[in-house]
C-alpha cells in the first residue's frame, strides 16, 4: 500500500503537470471508485482548474473552486501523466484531460482505493478521524499522542491513522528497527529518550524514502526494508529476520537487534 513517501511523491507529480490548466474531459474508467455520483463529479470538475495540492497522511487533496478532490490509493495505486492517449496506463480509474491535451490518470490495481469531491477540508479530516501528518508532527504533539495510546503495541500505535496519518506497515517496521524496538512492546514501557528517538526515526526515515523514491534510487544501505523478509539476515547482525502477527498485519523484525 502506498505510504507517507509514495503518496507524497504522487503529489509532486502532480503540481508541475496539472496546476493550472482547464479540465476539458474527465473519463470515469470504473464508476465504482467514486465516491461522488458519476454526473455531480464530472459536472463539477469540467472547465474549472486544479489550483493547489496538500497532502495528509495517505491522502492527497486537490483545490479547484472552493472545493477539493480527494485521492486515496488504497492497497496500490499511482498517478501518470501522459501526452497520448493510445498510451493510457493500464489500471487506470479516472483520467483527467487538460486543455493542452495532456492526461493525468489516477492507477489502481487493486479496488480499494478511491476518489471524491469533498466541500470542506477540516471537517472531512475531523469526520474521518485522520491523524496528525507523520512528517509534520512535532516532539509534543507525538509525545501526547503517544501517551494517549501508552496501552497498545508499537507498531499498532504506529499505523493508527487516527492518531498518526501516514506510516503503514512497511515504515513502522523501519521505523521499529531503526529505534530497536519490538513490534509488540507497549508504550507504555517506553522511556521518554526511546519515544524521542521514534520520533526522530519517523521524520528521518519517512524523509530518505522520499528522496531515494523521487531519485529513482535503492532505499539507503542502512535500511531494514530490503531484508524485509523471513528468507534474509539482519543487515546489522546477520541474524535470521523474523516474522509475527499483529491486529492481522505480518510485522518483520530482528529478533536480537530488536529484542523483547
């Protein structure tokens, strides 16, 4: 699923190509990835101009005529500009035409991503219960909101888009490994220094996978991803990486640089 890096990789992809220019056709590729009615969004969106993008979390929100268009990529997903039309991404959900006769296409593999106009930016983050941004938060409002979940697991606190928007199950595990924390220890047994370094991990981290993603570069050596896997060692300690189950999601850790 496309995290905090991915997602705000698709958001500069946008801004160059997209601000600015007239809509003049918008084709709805699978109706069932609106959330809006098929007619009220095409209505809408048609001859008007994308004005600015922001990003929260997992979300990005696109600002046309007081109101914004919000997309959420699910399980997988991407967003692609292209300048002729025989050569439409495949996947392709809703694609945007603009005046210059360029196209911006919205990508899911999956269904469970999805697209929709929405009037009003705060009450949609307070209705949906979208978390702070993870590369926006600073020291005390992480640590308030990790005193808040002080019962849960790490990596639960972690992936809680309503306390914390944009770490999934990839980067908690980074983020995790990074600060050698087992994936299920409590918050609560966490000392002030170790909930510092996670937040510290957490704008380091998120801010290096950004970077190797708009560079088209691998992760940085020293990252857990790439050994992500019970079938890899430790790129620290060379020990079997290991594998567990939490709240559904397999988590991947070492088990003697991360130890209970």
């Amino acid at each position: 699923m496309p995290e905090l890096p991915e997602v705000e990789s698709f958001r500069r992809k946008i801004d160059p190509q997209a601000l600015g220019s007239p809509i003049i056709d918008v084709v709805i590729k699978e109706e069932n990835f609106l959330e809006t009615p098929k007619d009220e969004f095409k209505k809408s969106l048609l001859n008007k101009e994308f004005e600015s993008t922001r990003r929260r979390g997992k979300n990005i929100f696109i600002k046309f005529n007081m109101k914004y268009l919000l997309l959420h990529f699910g399980m997988s997903g991407d967003v692609q500009f292209y300048k002729n039309k025989r050569k439409e991404p495949k996947y392709s959900k809703v694609i945007f035409k603009f005046k210059q006769n360029t196209f911006l296409s919205i990508i899911s593999i999956r269904k469970f991503g999805k697209v929709q106009l929405i009037e009003d930016y705060e009450k949609f983050i307070k209705k949906m219960k979208i978390g702070p941004d993870a590369l926006e938060i600073t020291l005390d409002e992480f640590k308030t909101i990790m005193e808040q979940k002080k019962r849960s697991f790490a990596k639960t606190a972690l992936m809680d888009q309503s306390a914390l928007s944009g770490i999934g199950n990839l980067y908690s595990d980074e983020v995790l490994f990074q600060s050698r924390i087992f994936p299920k220890t409590k918050i609560s047994a966490l000392n002030e220094g170790q909930i510092e370094e996670l937040h510290i991990n957490i704008k380091d981290i998120l801010t290096r996978a950004l970077t190797s993603i708009l560079t088209h570069d691998d992760y940085p050596n020293d990252f857990f991803i790439p050994y992500r896997s019970i079938d890899k060692k430790c790129p620290v300690c060379k020990s079997k990486i290991q594998r567990l189950k939490i709240s559904s999601r397999h988590s991947f850790y070492c088990s003697t640089c991360q130890s209970k």
